[in-house]
C-alpha cells in the first residue's frame, strides 16, 4: 500500500510543527517509523519497476498449447 503525497507532507509537517520524534508522530499517525524516516529524505514515492519475463508472452503460449 502506498500513502498519498498529501497524507505524507501532513506527517511531516505535523512533525516540524509539533516538534516530534520520527516515533512519536509515528505512533500518532499509526504508521511505521522506517515510513517517515523515508519521507523526510524522498516525499515521492519511488516509482514501481515492472519485472521482465524471461520467454516471450506469446512463446509461452505457442509452447504450452504445443505440449498440453
């Protein structure tokens, strides 16, 4: 799951406005505090990589049609 951009800049900026610790506004928030920890260096979330096959999609199926 992925929190919005929103919802992370309301965490942090609670966190400089109150002066809490990444704990402490973590708790608050219900959220991890490794979570904070990586919006207070990289907001964005980092973009997903989508994974490569290893075979052609339309090999894959020439193959298993040829051997079912």
């Amino acid at each position: 799951m992925s929190y919005s951009i929103d919802f992370r800049r309301k965490v942090i900026f609670t966190m400089e406005e109150e002066g809490l610790s990444i704990r402490e506004i973590a708790k608050q928030f219900r959220i991890g505090s490794a979570s904070v920890s990586r919006w207070i260096n990289q907001i964005e979330p980092k973009a997903s990589t989508t994974r490569q096959r290893k075979i052609d999609k339309s090999e894959l199926i020439k193959n298993v049609e040829q051997y079912s």
